[in-house]
C-alpha cells in the first residue's frame, strides 16, 4: 500500500500547535481515495450528515458528497482544512470544514448519522484518547455510526514515527473495549505494510472498526 503524502513540518497532530520543531504527519494527501469501509458506508445510503473528525484533505467527506445534507469536517492542518474546502466547493450541501483538535473541536450540527475518525487517535497519549473517545460518541446520533481506525503497538510503532505516536494504543483491545456496549457493525484487525514518498516503508498494525450507537431516534 502506497501513502500519498511525505513527513513534513508544521503543525503538531496533538495539539494543533505551529511552534516551531512540531511535524506533522498527513499520509492520505490531495487526491487519496477514501477507505474502503467509507467508501462501503456511502452506498448504504440513508446518511444526512457526517462529521469527519481529522478530515486531512476531505476524501472522506467527498464520497459522500452525492447524497447527505450536512458535510463537516476539522483538521489541525490549515493546509488540508483548504483542500476540503476545495473539494467540497459545488456539493448541495451545507458544507463546513474548519482548523480544530479533537480535544477543542465544536462540531456545530451534532449529533451526527455518521462520525468517522481515522489515523488520527493513535497520536494522542491514552488519557487525551480516552477523553476522545468520549468526544466522539457524544457527536453520534442515537443508531449513527462511528468509524473509526487507529494504529495500535501490536506490531511496534516504526522509530521514525515514535514521536508522533509516543503512546498508541497497545492492541486491539482499548478500542473493542470502549464501545463493547455498540452494535459492531464492520471490525478488522489487521497488519499492513505502506511505503511514502522518497520510498519510506513502514510496518503498521491497524484497527478498523464501525460501530453504531445505542438506542434509535
């Protein structure tokens, strides 16, 4: 599996924070295809609004952008908070995208049909996560969907990214456990290999999980 985008230096995936020595690392750059999984919830239809929490540069947010009626989304990235508005620009929708974290981020329509979260909760320590977790589901609907994927350390985080991820999630568990009381809707567990630009190769053990609320509105 290929990445679409390089290291590079600007703000910190945590905390939203441009000071200087902080990177961040956005590998589903401009023009990446949504996930699979995503791409499978967006045929199922039914889906009004969708909140995309760590949008990057929209591509998961786009394939939905033929049937809902709401499409929001946040970045700490300013770069990538553009290039969703961008790709947004012309869907008949009310689209929003806006520079947050996950831990300042106010979603303005919440609760959501569908909230999606990828590669973005393994950079927090797991106190932050834990708090993140929290976040999430209060931004899903009763019945709506969470997705969320998540690097874990089964397989060791590679060393040029530990700094990055200096307290991922140690498996599977953390996440399985969190939402053990939501209907699993689609979970895989699985180890990949992925190779970036100026041909960076990693090993990554990885979470994909969606998971839909309780209770029916």
């Amino acid at each position: 599996m290929r990445g679409a985008g390089p290291y590079n230096t600007g703000m910190d995936p945590n905390t939203g924070d441009g000071r200087a020595g902080a990177r961040r690392w956005n590998p589903a750059g401009d023009g990446a295809p949504p996930s699979a999984e995503i791409a499978w919830l967006a045929r199922s239809g039914g889906i009004a609004s969708v909140l995309d929490a760590g949008c990057g540069w929209g591509r998961h947010l786009a394939v939905f952008a033929g049937t809902a009626r709401t499409l929001h989304g946040f970045d700490p990235d300013e770069e990538g908070v553009a290039a969703t508005r961008e790709r947004l620009r012309g869907a008949a929708a009310d689209t929003r995208a806006w520079a947050a974290t996950l831990a300042s981020a106010e979603p303005p329509a919440a609760p959501y049909d569908v909230v999606v979260c990828y590669g973005v909760l393994h950079f927090l320590p797991r106190t932050e996560r834990a708090d993140a977790y929290d976040r999430l589901a209060s931004w899903t609907r009763p019945g709506g969907l969470l997705a969320i994927a998540s690097f874990n350390a089964a397989v060791p985080i590679p060393p040029d990214l530990r700094p990055l991820m200096p307290e991922p999630p140690p498996d599977s568990g953390e996440l399985r456990t969190r939402f053990a009381d939501w209907e699993t809707v689609r979970a895989r567990s699985h180890v990949f290999d992925d190779e970036h630009e100026g041909g960076i190769r990693h090993t990554h053990s990885i979470d994909r999980l969606i998971v839909r609320a309780p209770g029916r509105t």
